[in-house]
C-alpha cells in the first residue's frame, strides 16, 4: 500500500470509528468529550493537508469489497477529490474548534455527543466521498453525508421548525438521490463497470449506447441538483437554516453542497459527448444564479440570506462545469468554500452575541464586534469579487472562461447576478454592522476559540490565490481524461485583469461606493416594502407554495381516497399483503415462463 | 424425494406456517413470531439458491446479513410492542385499531 493511499484510508476511517466515543469520553467529563472530537477534527484536517504531495494520476490502488459483484474501494488521488477533501477536513477542524464555545449552552437541552458524533460523521464521509472513483462508494457516503444533513438540521428538535425543515431537506434531496443511484445502476448496466475512470473509457470507445448514457446523465444532473440546491429542488437550504450555524457554516455552505458541483465535474468527460448536457448543465446554474442573487436582496434573517447566497454561488460553479470550465468551477468550489464558512460563522458570532437573527433587530454592531466586522468585510468583498480577495479570482476565472467558450446568454444571466450579489452582500452588511444599534442587548467580542478560526478563514480567503501555482501544479498530470490546464501566479494575473470580465469588478466595485454614499436608504427601504417587484422576491418566486398546493397536497388529495383500505386490522392488512404477493408471484410467472 | 427437495418443502412449510400465523393470530408477539418464521424461511431459501448456482459466498454473505438485519428488526418491534402495550394495556391487534388512517 502507497502511503497517500494509508494518509486517505486514515482521514476518513478516524471521524468515522473515532465519533462515536464521544459518547464514552463523556463519561469522563464533557470537557474531555470536547476537547477529544476537536482534536480528532485536527488530526483529520491535518491528514488531509498531508495528502496534498501525494496528489498523482488516479486509479492507483483500490481493494475488493464485493467478490462476486466485482466492486471494489478504489482510492483515487487526483486534484479534485484531494481539494475537496482539504476543504471538508480543514473547515471541519476550524468549525468543532468555534463550537467549543458556541455549542456550550446547548447542551442543557441536547446531546452534545450526538452533535459532535454526526459532525465528524459528517467530515468522514465527505472525505470519503471525495477521495474514491468507485461510483457505489461515492453513493453510500454521499447517503452518509445526507443523513448527517438531516439530523443535524433537526439537532434543536424542541424548536418546532426543526423537525420538518430536517424532514424537508431530507425528502428533497432524496428526490435527486433517487436520479443518481439510478443512474449508476444504468451506467453500470451500460459501461459494465463502477469506476468512472473505466466509464469513461468505455464512453469514450463508443461501447455505451447514447439513449442509457443521457438516461443516466439526466439522473446524474438530478442527483447534483438536489445535493447542491440548484433550482427546482433548492427549497431545502433556506430551510436548512434552523441548524446550529457552525453546522450551516460546514455542511450547507462549504461541504456537503458542493458534492453535487463535485459530481458534475467528475462526470463531466462521461456525459460530455451528449451535446444537450451541458447546455442543461450550464443553463440550471445560471438560471439558480440569477434568481436565488435576486431572493436574497429581500430576506431578512441574516443566515437565509447567506443560504440564497450559497445557492447563487454554487449555481455560478454549476454553470463553470456545464461550460466547461472545470478548473475554475474547482477553484471557486474552493474559495467559496472558505469565505462562506467564514460569513456563516461571523453570522454565528453575531447571532450568538446579539441573540438574534433577525438584521433589522441588529445595526450598529460594528464598533461593538470588531474583529467579526473586519472578517466580515473580507468574506463579503471575497464574495463580491473585489480584487485580491480569492471570491475575485476565481469568479472572474469562471466569467472569463465561460466567455472564451463562447456560452454567452447564461453568461449575461451570471453577470446580472453578480450586481445583485454586491447589492445584497452591501444590503448585509448595512444592517448588519452599521446604521443605529436597533439591540437592547449588550453587545461585546465573541471568546476567542470562535475568533480564532474566523481570523484564519480571514486571512485565508484573502491569500488563498497566492496557492494558485501549486494547486494546478498537478491538475493536467494527475486529471488527464479532463479539459484542465496549468496556471501559475503571473497568468492567473494577467487572464484576471485583461479579460473583458474585469470591467464588470470595476462597475460592480462602483455600485458599491454608490451604494454607500448616495443610495444608502433607498437599497434598504425598497425591498422591506411591497410592490410588484419585490414581492416574487419577498416570495421567493413562490416555488414553495407551488410544492406545497401541487405536489404536497395533490398527494395527499389523491391517497385520501384510499383510505378505506386502512382498516387498522393488522390481519386484514396482511390478508392484503398476501394477496398481493400471491398476485405478484402468479404475474411474474405467466410473464417469465 | 432427493434432498434439495426435502429442502425446497422446508422453505414453503416454514413460509407457510409464517404466513398463517400472520393472518390467524391476534396477539401480536405471535404475529412476531409469525414474520421470524418465514424470514427463516426466506433464509433457507437463499442458502438453497446459492447451493444451486455454486455461489455458497454470496449466499452466506447475504444470508449473514439477512440474520443480522432480522435481529435489529426483531428488536425494534419487540420495543414497538412493549410501546404498544403501554399505550393500550394489552398485546391484542384489535386495540391497535384506533391507528387506522
């Protein structure tokens, strides 16, 4: 066994088999739980940082799992999963660190070993999904990390929007999960093979007939819809929001969300030869873009915001790949991994600090919270696309890519979004921290185990680009079945500031300074009011409402009728039960024989 | 009658007995009982085929994980029926009427 291949075994298997004993550490001491799934956490992260010299080709080593169905655990090395993987394990070491404190005053109403178990749960399986090129692999730890989604949105389960917003999320998602097994299963009847690396082999050998190959990519793009909230099934996230946030902040912004941008651009070079998938690809992520930037001009809790924000930025790496701009969809994958999980938990800072959620109840909190304020400043001009923040390179890499492909009409929809980002981020933080303090509350500087992994994130999305050299170093090496290309620190510089995309930073950098010195009372007045405009927004596009009228209550309408069947006489039941399996069985007879 | 017959008649015998016990009884720890029997059954049936198609590992993979699969459901109702009881003073079906949609 290579060693990178142990280093990637050990960061999954240790959150994975190492979450549980919490529950026995805490019978030590709750301290000593705590302390023991951060330091689990680190060791994770650091194991992943590790795995970054051994980035190689993929398909190095993998080991037999199913002898009879030829499945195999393959470890697969290459720049994206160990990216991804740095991410999820980083964020996850820096987000148990801020829930030493955070989490406190939880635990006299809920487990804190449940939560911390799940988290690392969660990191695990993110990792694992991240680092295997088996397709049945990814499939069951991408089930881990939705179940970890859902237990931990309803982790506050006396709160009464909890539970339903977890059962939500839970349903949602299983709708695009259902797409994706099934679209394994047919590329595995189809390629005869689970890896994607054969796929796509075999794809490309022209030995996969074209109608299962676009069944199974459509349910592949089901499968990343879901998982990654891009319109339709993106009503999940917003609700997603009643979790504790550092879990908003790790899973709903920087990790789990992005398995499905993940998945796209795994697949990319499997489904690239249909010619409707990218356009449908790139079509959904601009479309998600525009309307979630627009949504979250009108929200008025401070994490929904974020939320339609997530949304909006993934659909802009949804749209790279489409476009076929994997690197850059990587690279913002990256980016915004590290600036959102630093807006969510500055949210969480103020949230814990102010004891509210709501931003007209805040303002003014900026001379009270300064090191939140200035990491807030960062993470919002990162995700504005100022320069040098890292939101401005890769956003700018994913536009100026998209326009050299020449995928121009969604390309329009992405730059209309990204002025409605600068407005709701400026309309963010306007509320937020400046203005009049509208808080009875007493407001003071978040403890220093929440401000530390603030300040990292901080610095970290504000430097991230200078890594730009070493992180494509191995791309074209390691990803050779994939339209990716080297780029070092000075060309990353030169494409930034020459391409055509440059002039929109310069009007979306000026809008800012309109915003702040002419426009102040007008951006936050015109969306609290309701008139035509604003009220598909203040609605958001009624696509809620649309599910529950339709599908929710249609359903209901329709098994109503069925009611009668209900005797709730366990032995008519399964006189019932049986009857259909006699039926079953005699059907499967005249058919098979 | 060779033995994989013998075999086969065990299957249906043990389904059999299952199924009747699911519909004729009404204390609900025998209707347990009832679902254990023909997930035996179902069991065997496995062991069976993969006898036939030369495949005994899989058929002991699968079956294994039936068995433990049985276990974790036989736990979980029992708990259910203890639940039940609570609820309605007894383990007769009938008293779990009021459950009807």
């Amino acid at each position: 066994m290579q060693s990178g291949t142990l280093i990637a075994i050990l960061a999954i298997l240790i959150p994975i088999v190492g979450g549980p004993f919490c529950y026995l550490v805490e019978k030590i001491s709750s301290r000593a739980r705590t302390v023991y799934a951060v330091l689990l956490a680190f060791a994770t992260g650091a194991l992943t940082l590790s795995l970054i010299p051994h980035i190689r080709q993929a398909n190095a080593e993998s080991f037999l799992w199913i002898r009879g169905l030829n499945v195999n655990v393959s470890i697969c090395l290459d720049s994206f999963s160990v990216y991804v993987a740095v991410v999820a394990g980083c964020i996850g070491a820096l987000a148990m660190l801020y829930s030493t404190r955070y989490m406190e005053e939880a635990e006299h109403d809920y487990s804190l070993s449940r939560y911390y178990w799940q988290a690392l749960l969660f990191i695990g399986g993110m990792i694992g999904l991240a680092l295997t090129s088996n397709l049945l692999v990814m499939y069951v730890f991408w089930e881990v990390i939705g179940f970890c989604s859902y237990a931990l949105i309803g982790y506050y389960y006396h709160q009464p929007e909890a539970v339903p917003a977890g059962t939500k999320a839970f349903i949602v998602t299983r709708l695009g999960d259902i797409g994706f097994l099934a679209g394994i299963l047919i590329l595995w009847f189809a390629a005869g093979s689970l890896n994607v690396f054969e796929i796509i082999d075999a794809v490309g050998g022209g030995s996969v007939s074209p109608l299962l190959l676009g069944l199974a990519g459509a349910g592949f793009i089901a499968g990343a819809v879901g998982k990654s909230a891009q319109f339709p099934l993106h009503v999940w996230l917003p609700d997603a929001m009643v979790a504790p946030t550092t879990i908003t902040s790790l899973i709903h912004a920087a990790c789990l969300v992005n398995a499905g941008v993940y998945l796209l651009a795994r697949s990319y070079p499997i489904f690239v030869g249909l010619g409707w998938w990218p356009v449908a690809v790139v079509w959904i992520g601009a479309v998600t873009a525009f309307l979630a930037a627009t949504i979250a001009l009108t929200e008025w809790d401070i994490k929904r915001v974020l939320a339609y924000s997530t949304i909006s930025q993934l659909g802009y790496m949804v749209a790279a790949v489409g476009g076929g701009a994997l690197m850059a969809s990587q690279f913002h994958l990256v980016s915004h991994g590290i600036f959102k999980a630093l807006l969510f938990l500055c949210a969480g800072a103020i949230i814990h600090m102010a004891g509210t959620k709501n931003m007209r109840e805040m303002g003014g909190l900026g001379k009270y919270m300064k090191i939140t304020h200035i990491c807030s400043i960062f993470g919002l001009l990162s995700l504005v696309g100022i320069p040098v923040w890292t939101g401005f390179f890769s956003k700018d890499m994913i536009m100026a890519n998209l326009l050299e492909n020449g995928v121009i009409a969604p390309l329009v929809l992405l730059i209309i979004a990204t002025f409605f980002t600068a407005a709701y981020s400026w309309r963010l933080y306007w509320l937020t921290f400046r203005g009049k303090k509208r808080t009875k509350v007493k407001v003071r500087e978040a403890p220093y185990p929440m401000t530390v992994p603030l300040m990292v994130l901080a610095l970290a999305t504000f430097l991230f680009w200078i890594f730009i050299t070493p992180y494509t170093g191995k791309m074209v090496l390691s990803l050779p079945q994939y339209p990716v290309s080297h780029i070092n620190l000075a060309e990353l510089f030169h494409h930034s500031f020459t391409s055509p995309i440059i002039w929109v930073t310069l009007l979306v950098a000026i809008l800012l300074v309109v915003f702040t010195f002419r426009w102040r009372a007008s951006v936050v007045s015109t969306f609290r009011d309701v008139s035509i405009v604003t009220l598909p927004l203040q609605r958001a596009y009624w696509v809620d409402t649309f599910y529950n009228r339709i599908i929710v209550r249609g359903l209901f309408g329709f098994w109503q009728r069925f009611r009668r069947v209900q005797t709730g006489d366990l032995n008519y039941n399964n006189v019932g039960i049986v009857i259909g399996f006699i039926a079953l069985i005699i059907i499967l007879f005249v058919w098979g024989i | 009658m060779n033995l994989w017959q013998l075999y086969m008649l065990a299957v249906i015998v043990l389904i059999g007995v299952g199924i009747y016990c699911l519909l004729a009884r009404r204390n609900i720890v025998q209707v347990l009982i009832g679902i254990e029997i023909i997930a035996k059954g179902v069991t065997l049936s496995f062991i069976l085929a993969g006898f036939f198609q030369g495949n005994e590992h899989i058929a002991q993979a699968i079956v294994i994980t039936i068995i433990l699969i049985e276990a974790i459901t036989a736990a979980v109702a029992m708990s259910l029926v203890v639940v039940a009881n609570r609820h309605t003073g007894s383990i007769d079906v009938k008293d779990l009427r009021k459950l009807r949609g």
